[in-house]
C-alpha cells in the first residue's frame, strides 16, 4: 500500500491500484478536511495550464463535435446529452485544475502580472502547436513531392538521352518549380 505524508494526518497508506489523480483527490479531500489548502509543487502549478487546455481539447473533440454532428442530422437530444457531459466535465477540470487568476481584476502586483501572463500564454501554447501541426506536415509533404518530381524530371530526361548534368539540372529545376507552387498554395495544380 502506498504512504503519502499528508499535512494534519501524518503518513496516510492508501489502496494499492488507483490512478494517480484518484490519489491526488484523496489526499485533497484530507487536506481540505483539515482545513489545510492544498500545497502545489512549483512544478505542478507550472504545467496546470497546458494540462487544463489539452483536457479541454479532448471534451472538444469527445464531446462537441460529434453533439454538433448529431444536431445536424436532427439528432436534439442526444445532441444536448453530450453538451451537457461536456459542460460537466469542464465545471469538474476547473475545479480540479483551477486557474490562479481568473481575470485581469486578479493581479495586484509585478509578480501577480507574470503569473497572469504565464497562465494564458501556457493556456494558448497547446493551440498554437495545434495550429502549427498541420502547416508542418503539409510542408513536408510539398518537399516530399518536390522530391519525387524532381526525380521523376531527372529520369525522363535521361530517358531521352540527355547527357547526365542537364537532366540533373532539368530536375532540380522541375523540383523548385513544385517546391514554388506548394509555397503559393497550388502544388496540384498544372504539370
């Protein structure tokens, strides 16, 4: 059985197998019974944010958007069901994973500034690389593309009994050319 030091009780043995935020409750409630506020490592407090935004993710894509699919095909109240799992779930992270700051009202200081800004911009980090994700695979897949078009130009060439250096050139040149039309949005586009 695992033994927690809890501030009040001393050291807690709880059963064995249950999640970690199982435990986490537990010896909050513990806390709180006490009258003790729970005490956050830094560490913890640090990654709250980006934690409570890819939760919040997950109800997105668990929750809304199949409630949305379902409203479109006329299907109300199974639609409403999920909405509603999703705004409980949103109302349980918050209170599990409440923010330090609720608004701008909350900062009283330099140092309650930083913990402010620190808080929305860890908040909007897991967007900003969800943003980011597509745009790098789509690059990939245009140089991927140039690649093979290049390649595929040098061989032609060379195929038609062009000497070595041009067709190498004639297909650097076809893969700048794709690599140029994937910049400007239309690499499917033309030959």
């Amino acid at each position: 059985m695992p033994v927690f030091n809890v501030p009040g009780y001393g050291a807690v043995r709880l059963p064995e197998g249950l999640k970690p935020q199982d435990y986490q409750d537990i010896i909050r409630g513990m806390q709180m019974e006490y009258g003790q506020e729970p005490q956050y490592s830094t560490s913890q407090v640090a990654f709250r944010p980006i934690q409570r935004t890819f939760e919040n993710i997950g109800t997105s894509i668990r929750k809304e958007i199949p409630a949305m699919g379902l409203a479109a095909i006329g299907q109300d109240v199974a639609a409403r069901g999920l909405m509603e799992e999703a705004k409980q779930e949103y109302a349980e992270r918050e209170e599990r994973l409440p923010r330090m700051y609720q608004s701008s009202e909350d900062v009283t200081g330099p140092l309650s500034a930083l913990g402010f800004g620190y808080e929305r911009i860890a908040e909007s980090l897991p967007y900003g690389l969800a943003m980011l994700l597509p745009g790098g695979v789509a690059a990939a897949g245009a140089r991927g593309l140039a690649a093979r078009a290049g390649a595929a130009a040098t061989e032609a060439a060379l195929a038609r009994g062009v000497p070595a250096a041009l067709a190498e050139s004639a297909g650097a040149a076809r893969a700048a050319q794709v690599t140029q039309r994937a910049a400007l949005g239309g690499a499917g586009v033309g030959g």
